[in-house]
C-alpha cells in the first residue's frame, strides 16, 4: 500500500475515548505479515473499538512499520484542511465522529392495565463499536434536553420526572390483577383478599397475600415471575 492507502485505512479506525484532551498512541508492527488495528498499543483511556481493521501489509520479513497516532474526541465531521500543523512529517487526516451507522424505530399500540390508549417505542441503533447503542441514545437524549432548555426550565421537568418516579403505585395502581394471567379462581381469591391490582398487592408483601385462599406456592412463583420480567417487585 502506498500513503495514500494507509491513511484511508487509518480513517476507519474506531477509537473508544471520553477524555476532553487529546492523546497520544503507537502502532508498531515488525516482520512480515498484515497490520490491522490491533497492532496499535491501548491506554488506559483509549481503546481501539474495531481491531481487525486491516491498515497495511509487510512482504518482508525484515519490515518495520512505526507510526505515531493522536486521537481526540469531536462531533459530526473533521475535514483536514480546517486544521494546522508545523510540526514536520505529521499527516492530518478527516475526522468522522459519528458512531451510529443506522437507527430505526416502530410504533405500536399498547396497553396498561384496563388502558389500551398508549404508545411502545421500540428502537434498533447499530453502532461503529465506539459507542455502545444505548450510550449513543442516551448522548442524543442529553443534547436533545440541553437544547429543548433554551426554550424552557429543565429543573421543572426534572421535578415532575422526580415526583412521578417517586410515586410508581400511581401507575400500578391501573394494572389489575387479571394482567398476571392465573388461574380464575386464584384471580377472584386475590380480588376478593383486596389485592384488585398491582399495587396494593405488592404492597401488601408475598408473606401477606400468600396467606389468601386459594394462593398457594404454584400461584406466587407465576406472581413472581410477571413481577420480575414486567421490572416490578414486592414492597415487603
């Protein structure tokens, strides 16, 4: 490969690296063979995220290829020719930072409880490796709610987000029983008990509820179960 070659192949290269400063790395790689990027020594802070990245091939056994590498952090795209240099022998190449390769996403209906009136989001994100899909939905959210609070008071927001989270019965509290899908008769024994929905049965704890008629072991584990994998849990 001539220089050319080797520094568009450098350009794909994906680095993981959240420091402010830039930072330095080296790639060395001697005697015959291919140099891919995991021939470029890590730091603490910076790791390659794509190693198998070919970059330039050594047909001779006696071959050395040294080369110093800066990475930094940026966003959207670098062109080379924005940027300077005086020291000699420094190639400046583009800079792309944008990780995430494609996203989707669907809408569909869903319901809570006895409410049938709600939206699910589901979103697919691929990302190049140096983010992970839900640190880059995550980033998006930041930027997105730091540019909202130009036209608005986030404090407020994180208020009503605090006073909602800190409250969860109030939604349970729409989720009726019949969601767990039991057995009928263990269904009306639990109404029956009290605990109509979610949230006044785990507030009433597993101890509690296991002593109504017609709850037996069998019963609880299905209720432990839903509980789990909806992410709720027994308040005692």
């Amino acid at each position: 490969e001539d220089l050319v070659e080797i520094s568009l192949n450098l350009k794909k290269v994906k680095f993981t690296y959240n420091q402010e400063d830039p930072t330095n790395l080296v790639l060395e790689k001697k005697g015959k063979g291919v140099v891919t990027a995991a021939d470029i020594v890590d730091s603490a802070t910076c790791k390659v995220a794509n190693p198998n990245q070919v970059i330039a091939t050594l047909t001779d056994d006696k071959a050395e290829l040294i080369i110093e590498l800066q990475v930094e952090r940026g966003v959207g795209y670098t062109m080379a020719k924005e940027q300077k240099t005086d020291v000699v022998g420094e190639i400046i190449l583009d800079a792309t930072f944008t990780p995430v390769l494609k996203a989707n996403y669907t809408v569909e209906p869903a319901r809570l409880g006895k409410k049938s009136n709600y939206d699910k989001l589901t979103m697919d994100i691929w990302t190049d490796g140096s983010v992970s899909p839900e640190a880059a939905l995550k980033l998006a959210a930041k930027d997105l709610i730091n540019s909202l609070g130009q036209i608005f008071d986030t404090q407020e927001f994180s208020d009503e987000v605090i006073t909602i989270a800190s409250n969860p019965g109030s939604l349970l509290a729409d989720i009726s029983v019949e969601e767990i899908e039991l057995p009928l008769r263990v269904t009306n024994a639990l109404k029956k008990a009290g605990f109509g929905n979610i949230d006044t049965l785990t507030k009433a704890g597993r101890l509690e509820v296991s002593k109504s008629k017609n709850v037996g072991e069998k019963s609880l584990k299905v209720i432990d179960d839903w509980l789990k994998e909806k992410g709720y849990s027994w308040s005692k």
